[in-house]
C-alpha cells in the first residue's frame, strides 16, 4: 500500500519533469552509454519533432498476462503508435518480456538484453565505433562515427515498412509480420530482384525458397538490361517508384497524392499478403487510408503449385472493399490454429482410405453446395461428358475424394488438402465439398455454444460457409435466428468481433418495432426527410456498456407481398460496405413497419455542408468529390450485384467526424421498386435537376443515371450553389447550362464566385469542370461509367475536351 502510494507520488511530481526534459532538451541525438528498459517510465529517444520515437512498445496492452514488448520505431504522436521497423530476427519472435533493456554501445551499436542480462538482438556494427545515435525526423534511427560517417541505420534494414525518404536496391526486400499483433517473420515478401522485377511472393518459411509471385512490376528488359530497374524509391512527396538504370522511371504510386506536409506516409507489407501505401493526417484522429495497393486480387492472384494460396489450407478467400483478403473455413472444417483465422482449416471428419477402402461409407457422407467457389488447383481427376448428379455420386464413391467441381459437363475431382480457395462472383462452376453427415461428429448441426471467446470463431466460420452455400434468403433466416439466438449470449464480444473475424458478413441486427420505438424515444427527433420517408435520430445498446447513435429510416412506402424481397434486399444492403457508404446496422420488419437503421453521422448532409453561409475549403470539397466517386464505384461495379443508387444528389451524402463523404440511401431504390415500378419514377422526379433525361423517356435505366447525377453534383461542389436555384436569375438558374457556358467561354473565375484556393489550383478546377460535363451528357452512351470517372478526377487518363451536353439548347449566361 504504501510503496503504491510512494510510487503514486513520483510519478505526481517526476512525470512533469521528465515531460520536461524529454521536450525542452531534445534535439533527436542519443549518447553512446544511453540506455532503455521495457515497461519503465522512461520516454522513448524521439526525433526533434516528436513525430518518430525509437524504443520498446507494448504489445497485446488488453492482456496484461502477456507482458511483451516490442523494441521498434513508431508514430508517436498518433493514437495507433504504428510500428514502421523493430527488430526483425529471422527465427526468433522479437517480442520481449517487461525488464529487457537496450544499450547504445561503441562497439556494437544498439544491444538488446532479456532482463536476465542475454543478448537477443543487436545492430551488428562491421567497421568503425558508434560516437552518437539519431533519431530522425524522417523515422530512420541511424548510428554515426566520430568522423560522422553512417554505420548503421533502420532504413537500410528495413522490416515490413518503408517510408518517404527510403530506398530498396536489388536483392533488399520486405517480410510480412505474422499477424497485426505478431512480429515473428510472416510468409510474404517484397522484394526487389536482381533482374530488376519488384515482386510479391509467398516463401516457405523455414526454407526461405520463394514460391510463384503473384505481383510482377515487368521492370526487366531482357533485351536491354539499361531498361531495367536497380532501386525503389520512396520520395519525400509520398511518390513510389521504380527506378531503371537508364534514368526512366516505372510509377508504383500512380495517383496524385495528398501534401506531404499535412499528411505521414508509409507503404507496408501486411501480414496478410497486401502490399499498400498508406496516408494518415498529421492533425486528425482518424484510420490509416489507402492509396493504392497490390495485387489487385490476392485471393486469385496467388497461383501456382506450390503453398497454400491467400489463405490456409482449405481455406476460402473472399476480398474485402480495401483489397485485404478475408479467409473462411467451408462448413464442415473448422481453424487448425483456433488463434490462426487466415491459417488452415482441417476437417471435422476422417476421410480416408484405409484398409483398402474399408474404413470409408459412403452412406456416411453426403455434400454441402457452395455457389462461386473454386479450388484451382488439387485437381486429379477429369470426367467429360458428366451431368451433375453423376458427378456427385463418383466423388461420393471415392474414398480420395474431398469435393468436386462442375462446370458445363466436366466434373472435376479435388483431393485434400485443398488449396487457393477463392471466392469470386464471376466464378460460373458449382462447387460440393463432402462432408460426413452422420456418425459420431455431425457437422450440420452448429454445435452449442463453447463457453471460450476462441471457439465462437468455429461457429461463426460454420455461418459463413452456409451462408456461402445456399440460397440469401434461407441465409437470412438463418443469420436472424442465429443471431438472436446467441446474441445475448455473445453480445459484447459478437459485436466488436463481426467486421472481418473471417466470416463472411453476417452483422445486420433485427430489431421489433418495440425497441426501435424506445431507442427513437417514440420517434421524436426528426433528422432528415428523404424520397424513401422520414428519418429519425435514436439511440442504441451496442454493448453491455456502451451505447451508439444512430438514424432510423422508417419507409413510408409500404409493399404487400414484397417480403422476400425486402428481405433479400435489406440483406444485400447490409453487405455492402465500404468507408465512403454509410452503413447499415439492422432493420425492422414486421407487418407494416419496415425500418433501417443506420450508423449516426455527425457532420449532416453534404447540402448544408456546400449550400451554408461558409463556403467550405477548396481541398475539402475536392476530396468529398473523390470519395463520393469512390463510394459509387463500389456500388458500380465492386459489389457482388451492381447497385444503381438512382438518387445521388447532396442531400443523401453524409459527412463523418472528418468531413469524409458517405453515400446514404443506396439500393433503396431496388427496394422500393419491386412491385412498383412508376413510384420510383414519380419519387426521383421530385428531385428536380439531378435526374438523367432518360428518367423522362421510355429509355432503360443504367448506372449512367448515377454518373449524370454524380456530374451535377460535381458542379455543385465547384460552384457551390444548388443544380437549380432561380434566386440566381434565369440566366443562371440550371447549373449545368450555366457551367458548360462558363467552361466554353473560359471564364472559371465566375463559376466558383472567386475562391482564390480553387482559382490557384485551376488546372485541378479545370479538370474537374471537363468531367462533369462528360458527367452530364443527355446521351447516356456518351457519358463515361464512374471507374473512367474516377480515373480522369484521379489524373490516371486525361480528359478529353467534353462535347455540348444539350447538342439542341441555346447557350446562356456568363458573359
Ligand atoms: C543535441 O543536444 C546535445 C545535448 O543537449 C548536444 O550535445 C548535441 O551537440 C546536440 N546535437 C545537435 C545535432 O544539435
Ligand atoms: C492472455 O494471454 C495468455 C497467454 O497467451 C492467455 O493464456 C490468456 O487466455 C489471455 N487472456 C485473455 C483474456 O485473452
Ligand atoms: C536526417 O535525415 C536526412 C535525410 O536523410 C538528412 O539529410 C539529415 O542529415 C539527417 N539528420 C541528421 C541529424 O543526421
Ligand atoms: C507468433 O507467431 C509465432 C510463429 O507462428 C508463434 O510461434 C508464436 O507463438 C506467436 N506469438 C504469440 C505471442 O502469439
Ligand atoms: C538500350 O536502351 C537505351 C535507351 O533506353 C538505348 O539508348 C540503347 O541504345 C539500347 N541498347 C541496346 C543494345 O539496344
Ligand atoms: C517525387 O516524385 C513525384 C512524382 O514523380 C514528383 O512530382 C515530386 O517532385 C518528387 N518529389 C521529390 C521531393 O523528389
Ligand atoms: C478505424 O477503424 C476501426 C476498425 O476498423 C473502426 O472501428 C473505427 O471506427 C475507425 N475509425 C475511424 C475514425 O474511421
């Protein structure tokens, strides 16, 4: 008690005066003799700015039991503290135990000790004695001589992560960590080779042989080595690339970047396999936002024979909105690593043929059929012309075999253990995977609950490979029942478990009109009013603790024997998810009340945001404008079925805690359309400018709609006044007329009423303007679809000089 108290008091009156001496004093230097223990007080050796600070970082903090440390490089000023280096050991997990300390030696460099005094790791110095340790303001921790001559730094022994400033020659390369919070070597590489290819691949960890890579930049020139690159580079402005002997460059950074200045950069190796740049704001509270990464689909980009593909061994790849693979065991097999979700999964059962063949019944086994799955590779048997059911029964009476494939009358039979398992929309074949339905262990029943936290995971991995398998609605009455049937039991853990713990989404909440009723305290506070009804602010229990904000739509369009499909709809939307959509929680159906409940945005609409009496900042209007765009290109073209929004327009894009945009209302429109296909047409014309001329005519509704409405809602951001505001004068009411004028007639200035910031950025503005009037074209075909969209905005092609939208109309306005 009292040395608790003693130790209370030093730390009262000590802490400032080591806040003080850690702030006042520091200039980033380290003398040789300085020393850090994990877990002690002491501050960790900053850079000058306090940006980067090197020292030991606690792992696993939500478990005390596991008192590890991590000595490493890190953000310090961010709430994360992410690591960008630490020391990687090759056989060894570099995590420490509380007491470890590292000394700044002459002769040695930076030595690491267990408490009990063993060295574990050391900077290993070849020539020369270390006068001095720095840490940079660029996060690179370097050992120099008397003669200032550098000895040794992080940047040349890179980990997972590079930053702006490092470079990566022939024959460097990246190791993935094991897990987010795991730093023993992982299996993917980056690496630069000596040819001059940048690839990604899987090695075999306790060989280090290097698989297939499933990334090849193609910077080797067989033909004329001087075309060839030597060296990547990561510059200062956040720009990556390749660099060829003949001073040419190959761009991995293809998109223009944020400011340097505002923002910290870095490109990691995940540990899963996915190679990204990442860009965080210096000033904000936010998440880690990706710039670009590779490959483009890790779940089938990983070929070859070798190894087990994204995922484990059995194990199906599904890809997330980031690019980041989600991996799932197929009902029937459950984690071989319960700790381990992206490792293999085994079967609940024995399948073999033992003894001849005697140890199988194939009266035991039966299949699960799973709908846009396939097993490339484990192949080893063919059978052309077969129908399904022939197909089935030979598996079944194969004792080798663990799941066929069939596709237009070939059958393809696949042994265990299965490997690059993907799913994939586009994937046509119908997949079965044996299972034993009867005996001791029947894997068709989910087992009842386990009482630990680690075995949920099973259950949830058994959700998802139904889910994967049968038709969405005997899906959603399945996760409903599922889910109201254990989520008292799991609430807390359930819900900060959902997004990504390798199921596949299954997070949508139902609600009785009873609750929904008391979180809106009978719904008082009314925050919004759209085509679709009327919505409300409410409040939710999302744990045991804590609570959420959230918006209630109630649908004031009510269908009699839509309930399928609402179902299957709702379904849709809540698996829909992407950082520039809002998301769906859960929803409400029963008998006339139907209502979606929706995460609570702060920020409101982006119309009060544009139409206020401040006109919001240049660069936070054009990064709304890219994110919109990103929003609709999910729903364009990423989602497993295309989603039209039908009604983009700024009333129905919301803004988050950092003006980030987020598109709300989206497969409403489906939704309310199904037995009623001219109420959508009515519901829509309400929202005078934003809709195609093709709502007008007989012609067929397209995405092209949204891109028409995206480019009036482009303009609005350039110009900041509504599509259509007669205030302004006839001459100037439409905006989209007014604007082809001012673009025709170059004349800028008086689109964005004089902004100065958008005016010194008119090339920017320029363009933007030329995309929009792409945007508006009255004929459909004309328009661009959203991805040509976004790659114009994002300066990946050039725009092309837009023709007159409205080839009849007569001109008007900005003289
Ligand atoms: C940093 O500060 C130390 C002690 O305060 C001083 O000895 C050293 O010269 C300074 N280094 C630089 C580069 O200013
Ligand atoms: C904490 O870690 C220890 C050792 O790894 C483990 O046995 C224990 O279950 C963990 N506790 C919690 C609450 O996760
Ligand atoms: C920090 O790094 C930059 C870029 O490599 C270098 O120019 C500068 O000299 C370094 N600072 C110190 C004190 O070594
Ligand atoms: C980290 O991963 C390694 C390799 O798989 C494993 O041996 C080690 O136990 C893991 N460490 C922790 C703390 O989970
Ligand atoms: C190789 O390419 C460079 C230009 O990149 C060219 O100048 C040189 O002549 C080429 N060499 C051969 C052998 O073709
Ligand atoms: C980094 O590269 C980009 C694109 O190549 C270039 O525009 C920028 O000027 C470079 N910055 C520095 C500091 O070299
Ligand atoms: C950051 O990501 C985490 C996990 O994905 C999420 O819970 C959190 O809301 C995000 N925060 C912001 C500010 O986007």
């Amino acid at each position: 008690m009292a040395s608790a108290r003693l130790y209370f008091r030093f730390l009262l009156f000590q802490l400032p005066y080591y806040l003080h001496l850690a702030i006042a004093q520091n200039n980033g230097t380290v003398p040789v003799g300085a020393t850090l223990t994990a877990g002690s007080t002491s501050f960790p050796w900053l850079s000058p700015s306090g940006d980067f600070a090197f020292g030991f970082r606690q792992l696993d903090e939500e478990n005390s039991s596991n008192d590890l440390f991590l000595l490493s490089i890190f953000y310090n000023k961010i709430p994360e503290k992410t690591v960008v280096w630490y020391t990687d050991n090759k056989d060894q997990n570099p995590a420490v135990p509380r007491g470890s300390q590292v000394k700044l030696t002459a002769d040695q460099g930076l030595v690491l000790n267990d408490p009990q005094g063993k060295q574990v790791w050391s900077s290993k110095i070849d020539i020369g004695t270390v006068a001095v340790g720095h840490m940079n303001d660029t996060g690179n921790f370097m050992l120099a001589s008397s003669s200032s001559s550098r000895l040794w730094d992080s940047f040349s022994n890179p980990t997972d992560t590079l930053l702006p400033g490092q470079t990566m020659e022939t024959e460097q390369g990246l190791f993935s960590r094991k897990s987010d919070t795991n730093f023993s070597r992982g299996r993917f590489q980056f690496r630069l080779l000596e040819d001059g290819n940048l690839v990604l691949n899987i090695a075999n960890l306790a060989t280090g042989f290097a698989y297939d890579a499933y990334y090849i930049s193609g910077t080797y020139d067989p033909a004329n080595s001087s075309n060839s690159g030597y060296r990547v580079m990561f510059n200062e402005s956040g720009y990556m690339y390749i660099l060829r002997r003949n001073g040419g460059r190959f761009d991995l950074t293809t998109e223009r970047v944020v400011p340097a200045a505002d923002f910290y950069y870095r490109a990691t190796l995940n540990f899963d396999g996915v190679f990204a740049q990442y860009f965080y704001p210096k000033n904000g509270n936010e998440n880690w936002s990706v710039a670009w990464s590779e490959p483009e689909n890790i779940c089938v980009n990983i070929g070859g024979e070798m190894g087990s593909g994204a995922c484990g061994f059995n194990s199906i790849c599904s890809l997330d909105s980031d690019r980041r693979p989600k991996c799932a065991c197929p009902k029937g097999y459950s984690l071989l690593d319960e700790n381990d979700r992206y490792g293999s999964c085994k079967p609940d059962f024995e399948l073999s043929c033992w003894g001849g063949g005697q140890g199988y019944n194939k009266e035991l086994f039966d299949f699960h059929e799973l709908k846009n799955i396939n097993w490339p590779q484990s192949d080893y048997e063919r059978f052309k012309p077969y129908n399904e059911v022939q197909c089935k029964n030979s598996c079944l009476s194969d004792c080798f075999c663990a799941a066929v494939i069939f596709e237009d009358g070939s059958c393809w039979f696949k042994k265990l253990p299965l490997s690059n398992g993907m799913t994939d929309s586009r994937i046509a074949s119908k997949a079965f995977i044996k299972y034993k339905n009867k005996g001791d262990d029947p894997p068709s029943v989910p087992r009842p609950p386990d009482p630990e936290d680690k075995k949920k995971s099973k259950m949830m991995n058994a959700t998802g490979s139904v889910l994967l398998g049968s038709s969405v609605f005997v899906n959603f009455a399945f996760v409903c029942a599922f889910v109201l049937g254990f989520f008292f039991i799991y609430k807390k853990k359930w819900i900060r478990n959902s997004p990504g713990d390798g199921t596949i989404e299954t997070n949508l909440r139902c609600f009785s009109y009873k609750e929904l009723e008391e979180a809106t305290d009978n719904f008082k506070e009314e925050v919004g009013r759209g085509s679709f009804g009327i919505v409300y602010k409410g409040v939710i229990q999302s744990t045991r603790t804590s609570t959420t904000a959230v918006a209630v739509k109630k649908l004031d369009r009510v269908f009699q024997d839509g309930e399928r499909e609402f179902k299957n709809e709702v379904f849709v939307i809540g698996q829909t998810h992407h950082k520039n959509l809002v998301r769906l929680l859960g929803f409400c159906d029963e008998g006339q009340n139907r209502l979606l409940v929706y995460e609570f945005l702060n920020n409101g609409t982006l119309a009060s945001f544009l139409f206020g009496n401040l006109k919001p900042n240049w660069n936070l209007r054009t990064n709304i404008a890219f994110q919109i765009g990103r929003g609709l290109l999910y729903l364009h073209e990423d989602c497993s079925s295309q989603i039209i929004h039908c009604d983009i327009k700024p009333q129905n894009i919301l803004l988050d805690d950092h003006y980030n945009a987020r598109i709300s209302d989206f497969g409403l429109a489906k939704l309310l359309t199904l037995n009623q296909s001219k109420t959508i047409k009515t519901a829509i014309r309400g929202t005078k400018g934003y809709v195609a001329p093709e709502w007008f005519r007989n012609s067929k509704i397209t995405a092209k709609v949204d891109v028409y409405s995206f480019g009036v809602l482009l303009l609005e951001i350039i110009a900041c006044r509504k599509s259509f505001d007669i205030e302004m004068g006839e001459e100037y009411a439409i905006l989209t007329d007014w604007a082809f004028d001012c673009y025709r007639n170059g004349k800028f200035d008086a689109l964005v009423g004089g902004d100065m910031e958008a005016m010194n950025d008119v090339e920017c503005l320029e363009k933007l303007v030329m995309v929009s009037i792409w945007c508006i074209q009255e004929d459909p075909s004309l328009r661009p679809t959203i991805k040509k969209v976004l790659q114009m905005l994002e300066g990946v092609v050039e725009v092309s000089v837009p023709p007159n939208p409205y080839p009849f109309s007569s001109s008007m306005g900005c003289y």
